[in-house]
C-alpha cells in the first residue's frame, strides 16, 4: 500500500508525491522522463509490506531498463505468479509482488490484468516506446485520480495531489455535491465534487501515447467485464459450502505479509467471519498467534455493539484493543479527517473508523483486514426487502410475505403496520395506495435544496439512477440487480473511499477480503433465495458461517456497522457545535443552500420534532471541506 504521482506535460514538481508522505513514509522516489508530449514524472512513496528491503522502492525499472513500475497496492498471488514467470525465464532481485507486477506486463502486456488477484492501482511507463499504461483493480479498492486537460495529464492516489495543477483551480463541481447533499452518494461517477478532477473508474485501464505532442484527450477502456447475476441455480448446502471455501482462502492469502496483520472487528457478521478465519488459520499453523482485534464501543446501547465484539473475542482468543470514541472530539478532528478524505463524508461513523486505525497504529499493527464488501454482494442492508416484498407479491406468496413481516416485527423491530406502508403500499393500486399514504403523519418538508443555483439542476437524475446510466448497468428490478449496483456504482465505491483514506492517514493498510474477484462473482451469480430469506440477510454467509461464528453473532438480525450515536450526540454535546456549523456552511455559500429551509430541517431535528439522520452532518461537513480546501461555488 502507497501513494503514487505521475504527469505528462505538466511542470514535474516533486511535492505532488509528498503532500501524501502519510501513504508512504517508508520510502520515496521520483524520476523524470522527457517525451515528445512534454516532462514525464513518476513519484512514489511506500508503505513496506512484502519485502521490507530497499529491493521494493520505486519508482521501480525492469532489468532491460525499458519499464518503469508506480504501483499501490497488493497482488496477493504474486507468489504463483512469479514461480510461472521463472518457468518463462524471468529473474527476480527482491521477493517484492511489485517486481512479479512489472515482470507480468513485461510479458502478458496489459492482459496481464486478467491474472492479477488483488488490489491495485498501478502506472508502467514504457521509455523505449513512450507509452504510459494506467490500470485500476476491478472493484476500485484502491484509489487514482486524474486530471486531463490541454497542458497535460497527470494521474494521483488522492485529490489534493492534482489541486493547483494548470487549468485547475478548486470549483465546486455542482452537480456531484448537489448528490451528495441529497442522498449521501458519492463517487458513483467519474466526476469528484472537484471541478476538473476525475477517477479512473474501478476496472478500467488507460494508455497514452506520448511519443507525439500532447492531444490533450484520453479515453479510458473497462478491461474488467461485469460478472453476470442471479445464474447460479444451487442447493443452500452447496451455495454455503463453495462461499466458505472462496471466503477462506480469500482470507488465507490476505494473511500474506512480512509486518504484523489485525482485523477491524465491528461484532458484525462480516468482520467476524474474518476475525474466525484468521484466528483458525493461526490455529492449524501451531504458531500460538493471537488476532490483533480493534474495535469501536460505546455507552449508548442503541449502538453499542460489545457484547458480539466479546463473543469473538472468547471463541477466538483474540487480542482485543476497544476504543471509545468522544462526541465532542468530532468536531476537533473534521478539519483534518476531511483533509485526508479529499472530499466531504456522509457522517460522524467515518470518525468512529478514523478512531479504530489510530489505535490500530498505536498498536503497531501496520495491516488490517476489514468486512467491506459483503453487504452489497449479499444484499445486507434492510433497505433490500423493499425488492425482496416485492418479488414475493408478484409470485403471490402471500404465506411467505405473512411470515417475513411477522419475522421482521419481532426480531428487527420494523412494526407489522409500518412494513405495510413502506413495502406493499409503493405496488397496491393507487387509490388504495393514497388512502395509506393520507393515514400517515405529515412531517413538514422543508425546502433547503430549494436555491436558484440548486433548482437549476432539477432535471438531473438521482445519484442513484446517474450512478445507473453513467455505468452502463440495467435498472434495478430485484434483489440481484441491486446487488450489481451496490457493488459497482454506489454504496461500495464510497466506503472504499473512506476506508482508504482512514487507514492510509495513519500509514496502515487495509485489506478486504470480501473483494476477492472470485468470491464476489460467485455471490452475483447466486440466485435471490440465497440472500434475504424471511428475516434473514446474507443467508449464505449465515450458513456457511455455521459452526465457526458465534451463535450470537451469527443470528443477530440488526444492522449497524461503525455507527455513532448521532442523534444524542447533535441533542447533546455537540449541539451548539452542530448550530454553529451549519450557519458557517451558508455563511460560506449563501447562494447554495436556502437559508430559512436549512435553519428549520436544523430545528426540527435538534428539538425532536423529527428524526436525527445524516442531512445535519452533510450540511456541515461541506462548510469545513470548503474551508480547509478553500473551495469555490
């Protein structure tokens, strides 16, 4: 895991690799190339991982001295890899997955690709032809950004290293923060809430010929095909069985590491499945190594998640260290949180991960595995059984519907009556359906998007159906299709986001293995039936967990994650905080945002009158990314 920098065009300027020496304070490098397109610049700076040795700096040259290798990342098989690139008659000085990276283009190209399990975000330049090849993994875990203009093309782990760049200057991208605002969604497209800045979306790859003046364009290709969903026609025995088996050895080979590995444990079933995996591993080893086990606690009950934490700890004899984080630290650290996080950040649960990698650090664990991932392929979130209701009343199994609301009533507290209105209401006809809709409380909606520069963008579609269309994906119609958008334009790249940026802010590298490409294929494919069942989410994860998990765990039906307590949180401590903050937000941008609106959804919120969600935190989490980065409407 590193940070990376290249331009071509562009003046070479070597503080655009140290602004994030936080990625990287292991090592750095920067080489200057010249092209008939202008200066190229390679940085890099590296977080040691797998060959600690100065063998592993980059930038790094292959033995003909023609390819030069930027690379973030991980290619957890690089051991396969380079014993069948021996076999072709390649030669290795390190024991670096970086060097088996470059020695793999060297002889497959850019079809290499295809061979690569792992995480990566990676840039080859190729000094005989001058040829420069970007490449992203397949699922985005890892991050670049570009910029592309008619000075030049320059590409970067974070943001912040492009800001300033000619032709750039930092101007709210209106349209992506007009998302953000709305629904929380971001990088759902491969625009930034920074005008002129983009990413290379997730499975793409790109090459630029710079033997040639500078054309000032450059077209990314998708060399990462989308699995096909809900084709997979099993039996749940064999659907558990195959899903334990790709999970673990998914895990197996994320265990892979010369510095010490830990785990996130949030005592849900994700990250517990892995805590188990890995404490079993060292098990069968007979090293008598305990799992390093970070976890976030709070007094709160409501979200307070210990006592499955415990659980795992007494099954696993793992090595826990808790933390609980402090209301009134959110605001101390935003400033800086939002730095790290180049863009503003949906709510005060990113704070609660910023906490768990401080400690993680402090501890001296310098890799943690993590959970992300699993909800999206598995349909996880409770927001699912909108389609799984759905689909039951279109294949009139009223019996199951009947059971599952029930279900839900007892062990998710979703009331019989509140299922009624939500799920069934949205497909009975619509006189039936207005009558229900008139029978609930009216709950004031405050128009605070209603500005003439917002409304200007009304035609737009929702970030979730721009997320949709800009990636090519069919509408979703069912829990499958969710599935697919989930992982691959919506809620997933955001928590990647933010997990990179977390971990990396605290030279820590962070390890999903829910994202192995075969184990989220085989999950897309499954059918709908192995998913939500009844009251039960992440039906194979359950069944392939059994006899591994905690009971307690295993059979727990609620859905938090690294939640705060937010809602006491704005009630209480950090009220005035709250207060404050969002009248800096429209001091800042009096135009973006209508005043009276904003003030009153602020009131009704912090005076009970409605619930506390994350629109406060948006609203003030945009004023302090404009003030930090001094960003223009």
């Amino acid at each position: 895991m590193c940070g990376i920098y290249t331009s071509i065009g562009f003046d070479p300027e070597r503080q655009r690799i140290d602004i994030i020496a936080h990625r990287g304070p292991d090592g750095s490098g920067w080489r200057e190339f010249p092209s008939k397109a202008g200066p190229v610049a390679l940085g890099h700076r590296r977080l040691a991982i797998i060959d600690v040795s100065d063998a592993g700096l980059q930038p790094m040259a292959d033995e003909t001295g023609r390819f030069w290798l930027v690379f973030n990342g991980e290619i957890y098989n690089y051991l396969e890899l380079r014993e069948e690139l021996r076999h072709k008659g390649h030669f290795f000085k390190s024991d670096s997955d970086s060097e088996v990276l470059l020695a793999s283009y060297r002889e497959w190209g850019d079809e290499c690709l295809n061979r690569l399990m792992g995480m990566f975000a990676f840039l080859i330049w190729d000094a005989r032809e001058q040829r420069l090849f970007a490449a992203r993994d397949r699922f985005g875990i890892k991050p670049m950004y570009m910029v592309v203009n008619s000075h030049g093309v320059a590409f970067g782990s974070e943001i912040k290293q492009l800001l300033g760049l000619r032709g750039i200057e930092n101007r709210m991208n209106l349209a992506r923060v007009r998302d953000f605002l709305a629904s929380g969604i971001s990088d759902h497209t491969p625009e930034t809430m920074f005008e002129g800045v983009v990413q290379l979306q997730a499975g793409c790859c790109v090459t630029i010929d710079a033997s040639q003046p500078w054309s000032g364009y450059c077209k990314p290709r998708r060399w990462y095909q989308l699995p096909a969903h809900s084709t997979l026609n099993i039996s749940e025995a064999e659907a558990a069985e195959r899903f334990r088996e790709l999970l673990t050895d998914s895990v197996r080979m994320h265990l892979r590491s010369d510095v010490p590995v830990g785990s996130c444990l949030s005592g849900g079933l994700d990250s517990s499945s892995i805590v188990c995996l890995m404490s079993d591993m060292l098990d069968a080893e007979g090293r008598g190594a305990k799992v390093n086990t970070v976890s976030a606690c709070y007094a709160e009950k409501s979200v307070d998640e210990k006592p499955f934490m415990e659980a795992v700890v007494a099954r696993t004899g793992a090595h826990p260290h808790y933390i609980f984080p402090r209301g009134e630290d959110v605001f101390a650290r935003a400033s800086d949180i939002t730095w790290h996080q180049d863009e503003p950040f949906g709510s005060t649960s990113i704070f609660s991960q910023w906490c768990v990698f401080e400690e993680a650090k402090r501890a001296g664990i310098k890799v943690m595995l993590d959970g992300q991932g699993a909800d999206e392929q598995l349909a996880g979130y409770h927001s699912s059984y909108s389609y799984y209701m759905s689909d039951l009343i279109r294949r009139r199994d009223y019996i199951t519907l009947l059971r599952t609301m029930i279900e839900r009533d007892r062990v998710h507290g979703v009331s019989f009556i509140d299922q009624f209105k939500r799920f069934i209401g949205p497909v009975l006809p619509s006189q039936v359906r207005g009558f229900l809709l008139r029978q609930r409380q009216a709950i004031i909606n405050h128009d605070w998007m209603g500005s003439d520069v917002l409304r200007s963008l009304q035609a737009e579609p929702s970030a979730f159906e721009k997320a949709i269309q800009v990636n090519g994906l069919s509408p979703v119609t069912d829990i499958a299709s969710l599935c697919v958008v989930l992982t691959f334009a919506s809620n997933l790249q955001m928590l990647l986001h933010w997990e990179d940026r977390n971990s990396m802010a605290h030279s820590i590298e962070a390890r999903v293995p829910f994202l192995d490409h075969r184990l989220v294929e085989f999950n897309l494919a499954l059918g709908n039936a192995h998913k939500i069942v009844r009251s039960d989410t992440k039906r194979v994860l359950r069944k392939a967990m059994s006899h591994t998990l905690p009971e307690a765990v295993r059979e727990r039906r609620d859905k938090l994650g690294f939640s705060t307590p937010e809602e006491a949180w704005f009630r209480g401590p950090l009220r005035h905080l709250i207060q404050d903050g969002v009248e800096a937000t429209i001091r800042r941008y009096p135009d973006l945002l209508e005043p009276k609106g904003t003030r009153a959804l602020m009131a009704d919120m912090l005076d009970g009158r409605r619930s506390v969600d994350f629109t406060l935190w948006r609203i003030v989490n945009l004023g302090v990314w404009g003030e930090r980065f001094g960003v223009s409407l």
